[in-house]
C-alpha cells in the first residue's frame, strides 16, 4: 500500500533556467511571507486559497521550504492540473527576488 505518491518535482536551479519561458510560478506562502521576498513573476495563493485555483496551463508551486507545496501540488493534482513542486522552496532559490530587505 503507498501512503506517499511521488510528486513532480524540480529544483529551483531548473525553475530558474526555465524562467524566459515565463512559467506559471505561484507561491503558496502567507502574503506576509510573500512580501518579505518572492521570485518576481510569482503570483501569490496562500495554501489555505489554493484549492480555489484554477489554470489550464502547467504550473509550478513554490513555499519556504518545500512542505506546503507539496501539500498544494498533491491538492492540485487531485483536481487534475499539472502542478509541478519546487524542492527546497524560497530556502534554496538564488536567483532574482522582489521584495524584502537584500
């Protein structure tokens, strides 16, 4: 019996590389959160909102860490989008940010 279906995943250095390709990109951390720093073309859906979300085209789900876009990708994919997780989340990210204090 598998408790734990293996997700899509990617690491940030792939979502990265895919950035001129304009990825749908939604971070499901809280606005708070968000503000304090978050990859430019991100758009923001708190995970507890995520369930509303909608999209025809593939999207790639980022947080802080990597444990509620887990948690939103299995969400999503339950409703048939293709979300895609980005392990290691907002820790691991070393490209280009807006917001925050850098």
């Amino acid at each position: 019996m598998f408790f734990f279906k293996k997700i899509p995943s990617i690491t940030t250095t792939e979502l990265e590389e895919m950035l001129p390709k304009k990825p749908m990109i939604v971070d499901v951390r809280e606005p708070q959160e968000f503000s304090s720093g978050h990859i430019p073309t991100a758009k923001n859906i708190p995970l507890k909102k995520i369930n509303s979300y909608q999209t025809k085209a593939p999207v790639y789900i980022i947080c802080q860490s990597g444990m509620r876009s887990k948690q939103a990708v299995k969400l999503l994919r339950a409703k048939g989008i293709d979300a895609v997780n980005v392990k290691g989340g907002m820790m691991s990210w070393s490209g280009k940010v807006r917001g925050g204090k850098l």
